[in-house]
C-alpha cells in the first residue's frame, strides 16, 4: 500500500476551480515531482496533502487512513514562502517546531544538533534568525521542515535561492531521506533537478493534470528530435541535408532538430566524410522541452 | 492538549525574554512608586514651605489690618504672615519700595487698599512676583471677609448673641435609607469601592489595550513572515490560538502581579498610611467579594478581548494594515472604558444598568454597579451569564476567523470574502 494517495481530489474557491481530477500515489522511498506553470494549483494540491484545506470531492489517505490529527507528527512542510521567527533564536524556534510535531524538547535538541553539524553551520545554534544570511536561513528552515524525520515529506521549492554548493548539500540530504523510506512529494519550477531526483511525476495545468507517470516513460512517448555534433573541423551543408529542420551553430558544435530519429545517422554519416568527429548524439528530449510542450502548447 | 502547553510557554518565554517586556515593567514600576508615594510628597512640600510672607504698608488702613492679622493668628494653620513694610508717602514711592522688599526677599508679595465711597470696606489688591496658591489665598479671602462682617456688625451694633445666632451654620445631612438600617454602604466603604474601581478599570483598559494589540501583531507578523505555513501544518490552529492567548495572558498577569506589589508595598510603608486616611480611604474595607468580581471580570474582559484581537490579527497580512483593522476593537474598548469613568457619578442610571449587559461593556460597568450601586443578585448573574456566553461565542467564532484567515494572503478580505473562504476551506 502506498505511503500517500491522492485520489480524485478537487476543490473549487467559489466558481473558480483550483484542483480538478487529480490522482497521485506516492510510495516509501519516493521522490514525486508536482510540476506546473504558477497557479497550476500545485500549492493547493500541497495544502490539501498536508491537512490545510479539505478536498471538496475526492479522497486523500495516508498510509491508507484518511487525514487525521495524529498524522501531524508523521508530516514535514517545507513552504515556498519562507519565513521564520526573525528575531528568536534558531535554536529556541527550531526547537519549539520540533515540539509542535511531537518530539520532546531534549530530542528536539539533539537532533537540531546533528543537523546544524551536518550543514557546517553548529555556530548558528545561539544566533538569532535575522542574523543568518539568506542561505544559513533556508538551511534552518529546511531543518525545522525534517527535525522529526517525517514520514511524508512535502517541499515546494526546496532550493530556490541557493547557491550551487548548498543546492547540492541539500540535494544530497534529500536523496538521503527518500533512501531512508520517507515519500517526498516534491515542486519544482528546475526541471534539470526533477530528472535528477524524482522517480515519477505530474504536470499540472490550469487545475488539471496533463501529463503523468514516470519520468523515463514520459520520455519515450516524446521523440528524440535533437541531434548534437562537435567536430574537429567545420562541417558543411548539414542544413541541406532531408529531414533538418534547424540548425543552430554553437561555440563548440552544431545543434539541430530532426523530424524523426533515422535521419541522424545520415547526419553522422555526412558528418564523417567530413572528418573526424568528437561527439555525436542524439538527445532524449529534456523535460524542460517537454514541459514547455505540455503547458507551452495549452496556454495558446 | 500537549501542544496548547508548548504554545503557551513559548509564547511566555519569547515574551519574558524580550527587551520591551523587561523595559515597559521597569518603567511602569517606577511611575507607580512615585504615584504612590505622590500625596505624602505633596503633602511634605506643601507644610515644608511654611506661611506666605504678605507685605503691607505699615500705618495704612490700620484698624482693617490689626484685625486681620488677629484673624489670621487665630487660624490652627495659617499660610499667611503678614509683614509691615516701611514706605514712603506717595503711590508710586510706596510700590517702589514694595518691589524692592519683593527683590529683597523680606516679602513674597504686598496687599494694595483702594478705599471704597461711603466708608464701606476697601477693596484689597494682592499684588507680587508669582501666583498665590490656591490654598494661601481662599484663607486670605476668607479672613478679609471674617474682617468685614465684624467691621460690619459692629456698625450694626447687633449684640454677641445675635452674631452668634447669624454665623451659625446651617446643619445639613443627607443619608441614603439604606444607610440608616446598615444594608447599604457607608461612606468609607464608597470611597474606598470607588478607588478600587478605578484601579481596575485602569488596570483592565490597559491589560486590554496592551496585550490585545500584542496578539494581534504578533499574529499578524507570523502570517506576514510566514512561519505560520508551517505552525499551521503543525499544531491545530484551535490550540494555537488559545496557547497564544493563555500565555500573553500569564505574562500580563505576571506583570500586574508586580506593578501590584510594587503599589501595595509603598503604600505600606508608614509614611503614606495617614495621607490615605486624610482621603477617606481605608484598604481594610475593601468586600472580598468585591475582589471576586474584579478578578472574575478581569479575566472575561481580557479573555473576551483577546479573542477579538486575534480573530483581526488572522485577517491581515502586513503588519502596516494592522492599525486600520483593529480599529473598531480598539473603538469598543475606549466606549467601555470611558462609559465606566462618567459613570462613576451616576452608577445607577439606567444607561449604565443597560449597558452592563452588553458584553463587550459589561467587564467595565458591572464592576462599576457592584462596588457603587447595589445590583439584585439576578441582575448581576445574567450579566456574567451574558458575558460567559458571549465569550464561548466570540472564541468559536475567532477560531474560525482565525483558521481561515491565517491562510489568506493579500489584501484584508471583506466580511463576504471571508464567509466564502470559510465555505470553501470548509470549516
């Protein structure tokens, strides 16, 4: 049975609809990317997983209960508005979420420790909110959404903001949740970061889902129509070639479309007559192509 | 419910430990110390300046002077003393002289004559540097006057015992019918009840005032910083709401404790124990039930308040739109206070005994009627049943707001947006 199920929900804010016809299961150990352009209803979807507002048809369960107050303890909430305390203490907030969910304030405490330790950040302990850099903020916030090692976690927009290195610092601890069993449900506008972490996904547009399942098999319902080619020397006439529909010239190669995947090899084929060639390949479609596709394509 | 108590101490905790907090009590303590020992002080400067050193022209209306001074010796405190200057002849010359006795520091002031026609009393001029305190010159009047009706008298060559007969004042007395078969209270108790009345009024407006906005900011803040996101997600916003409560209101207790102590302990101290005496005030009077009631009140009042306040603090997002907001609240709670203060002269009004059933009014003036009036039993019950009930109602009702406000962001929603986001969140 899955950790978490969303099953048919819809909810409407007067004669708007927010939410409409979704279905989503996320299981033990699963990283589930919920993407959509803003106003999707992405967050609505959140809020209704975590308790905030009830779906008006539709069910969601967890561990294959309905919604419940005990099931707090079991939840991490990461929201994309960040914002803490300013002016308390990390440790004294940190600790008093921590207490909030269930845990003891010595637990509490101990596990904000190993936290803070983890991140590099122990010297923060005393310090007060609005002292951190923005960085050090979104650290402490992203312990206060785990300190209780949550059963269902739900991040929206976990990474926005950060610099490289701590992207992939939290990257990594994430990764580390989802193989220590905790369901993620996850929002993302990055898609380079859904096809790193997320097994399955959905995309959302104007309330309704539009395109789902797991990563690879969306894919492959998409055509490989990019082809990549660097060369030692300038290759001429690849825009004459049939079945080429553009072409563009990068710094260190050429980047062109194809309207379907037999036409690469003549592309290679020419390409070697030529010369010698350092890479050849024919791209999957990146899911920011298909994104764009799926909601680019609706919006017209 | 364990969560109702993590909310309250960190309420308190972050609350005890901010510096406004520790300032704000500080300050008020020291404000209260010298409120308490004020009329003591007063008392001290005002016997520590002694009598007025009033100059005259030595020879000038003697037999109007002589008399006068005879008057004024006769006082048991007179705050006058008259002091014969020695002048030239001549208006100018004289007033001259007296201003230089001024500069010179022998007199404070001088009294001027201006004789009236017919031999009749002339009318008398304080002239000098600085005003004559209230005190120095209804003595002076009262003994030019004591002057006059002699000088008049002797005219009218009435006997001793006519003059006897027409000084005599009139008795009157008024005594309520109540006082007379012990049910009602005497004076002392009155005046006693009527300070302890005022006190806590004070005491409530401000609790009110202070801690009221307190929750509504704080709420406010949390929406506009968005912890709330994830307080919501955690804790039951009913707990929330009541934890916040609870522990301003432990924090505001705390603090009236103090100012309390600090207020009981000075005027304990021997010195100020006449100074409330000579006012009528006597502490051993206070009813116990009378204490009851204010605490009972206190506690509705500020529970009722509260709930007020954080239902609008959980309806606006920027802490700039919070004053416009409370606004109504804050409306409310000066027309209690300020119904109870008039009504202080006439506690039994039918206005007042109205209004002391309205909730919002009631933790004001039902103390006011209890300690000043005599309310029948009845009365004061459905009062406080009112209150209950209206409490109960304005707490559910606040919860609601609250869990449906917490969640909306932007600008402050109309009554109807409200209605509809209540529906639509379904709670």
């Amino acid at each position: 049975m899955n950790r978490l199920v969303v099953n048919q929900v819809v909810k409407h804010f007067g004669d708007r609809t927010a939410v409409n016809g979704l279905r989503l299961e996320v299981g033990e150990g699963e990283i589930y990317g919920l993407l959509g352009a803003n106003g999707a209803g992405k967050t609505t979807t959140m809020r209704m997983v975590l308790g905030l507002i009830m779906p008006d048809a539709g069910e969601i369960t967890y561990l294959g209960k309905p919604y419940s107050k005990e099931l707090l303890p079991l939840m991490g909430y990461l929201p994309e508005e960040r914002g803490m305390y300013p002016k308390i203490k990390v440790s004294e907030q940190v600790v008093y979420l921590g207490q909030l969910r269930g845990m003891s304030r010595k637990d509490a405490d101990r596990s904000l420790k190993y936290w803070l330790d983890r991140f590099d950040i122990p010297e923060h302990y005393d310090k007060k909110m609005e002292e951190l850099s923005k960085g050090n903020q979104q650290k402490v916030q992203f312990i206060a959404a785990v300190i209780h090692s949550p059963k269902i976690l739900v991040l929206d927009e976990a990474f926005s903001g950060l610099d490289p290195v701590n992207v992939e610092l939290l990257k990594s601890t994430v990764k580390e949740l989802r193989d220590g069993g905790t369901s993620i449900l996850f929002s993302t506008h990055r898609m380079e970061h859904v096809e790193e972490l997320c097994r399955n996904i959905t995309i959302m547009h104007k309330s309704r889902p539009v395109l789902q399942g797991p990563v690879k098999e969306i894919k492959k319902k998409f055509p490989m129509e990019r082809v990549m080619l660097s060369a030692e020397h300038p290759v001429e006439g690849l825009d004459k070639l049939p079945g080429v529909s553009s072409l563009v010239k990068h710094e260190h190669g050429y980047e062109m479309k194809i309207s379907k995947p037999e036409v690469a090899q003549n592309i290679l084929q020419h390409a070697l007559a030529q010369g010698p060639i350092r890479r050849f390949e024919l791209m999957e479609p990146s899911l920011n192509e298909i994104f764009i596709r799926t909601v680019g394509e609706r919006h017209e | 419910m364990n969560n109702l108590w993590t909310v309250t101490a960190f309420t308190m905790r972050t609350k005890l430990r901010g510096k406004s907090f520790l300032t704000m009590t500080i300050l008020i303590s020291l404000l209260l110390v010298v409120g308490s020992n004020l009329p003591y002080l007063i008392d001290k400067m005002a016997k520590g300046g002694g009598a007025v050193k009033v100059g005259y022209a030595q020879g000038e209306q003697a037999e109007v002077m002589t008399a006068l001074s005879g008057v004024l010796a006769s006082l048991p405190e007179p705050k006058i003393e008259l002091v014969p200057v020695e002048t030239p002849k001549g208006e100018t010359e004289r007033s001259e002289a007296m201003k230089q006795a001024i500069e010179d520091k022998t007199i404070k002031g001088y009294l001027e004559f201006e004789s009236a026609q017919g031999g009749s009393f002339p009318s008398v001029t304080y002239l000098s540097k600085k005003t004559l305190s209230e005190d120095a010159s209804q003595q002076l009047q009262a003994a030019l006057q004591t002057v006059k009706t002699d000088a008049a008298v002797k005219d009218a060559n009435l006997t001793q015992e006519q003059l006897a007969k027409l000084s005599e004042p009139v008795a009157f007395d008024s005594i309520r019918l109540d006082e007379l078969d012990g049910s009602g209270k005497t004076q002392e108790e009155k005046d006693t009840a009527l300070l302890l009345t005022y006190v806590i009024l004070i005491l409530l407006f401000m609790s009110v005032m202070v801690s009221g906005q307190m929750i509504a900011s704080e709420i406010t803040s949390e929406k506009s910083s968005r912890v709330m996101e994830i307080l919501v997600t955690s804790v039951a916003p009913l707990q929330q709401l009541f934890g916040r409560v609870l522990g301003t209101f432990v924090v505001a207790v705390l603090q009236l404790i103090v100012f309390v102590a600090v207020t009981v302990g000075n005027l304990s101290l021997p010195h100020n124990k006449d100074s409330f005496a000579s006012l009528g005030i006597d502490f051993g009077n206070v009813d116990p039930l009378m204490l009851i009631f204010a605490v009972l009140l206190y506690l509705a009042g500020f529970f009722l308040y509260a709930m007020l306040f954080a239902a609008i603090g959980s309806i606006v997002s920027r802490t700039e739109d919070l004053g416009q907001a409370v606004m109504p609240i804050t409306m409310i709670t000066l027309a209690g206070f300020y119904i109870a203060i008039f009504g202080m002269n006439s506690p039994e009004s039918s206005f007042i005994t109205i209004c002391s059933y309205i909730p919002f009014f009631s933790p004001f003036l039902l103390f006011l009627r209890i300690g000043l009036a005599d309310p029948a039993w009845w009365e004061i019950a459905l009062s406080v049943g009112i209150l209950l009930a209206s409490i109960l109602a304005i707490g559910w009702l606040a919860a609601k707001i609250y869990r449906t406000g917490v969640l909306l962001y932007g600008k402050r929603p109309s009554i109807a947006e409200l209605r509809k986001a209540m529906k639509a969140y379904k709670v």
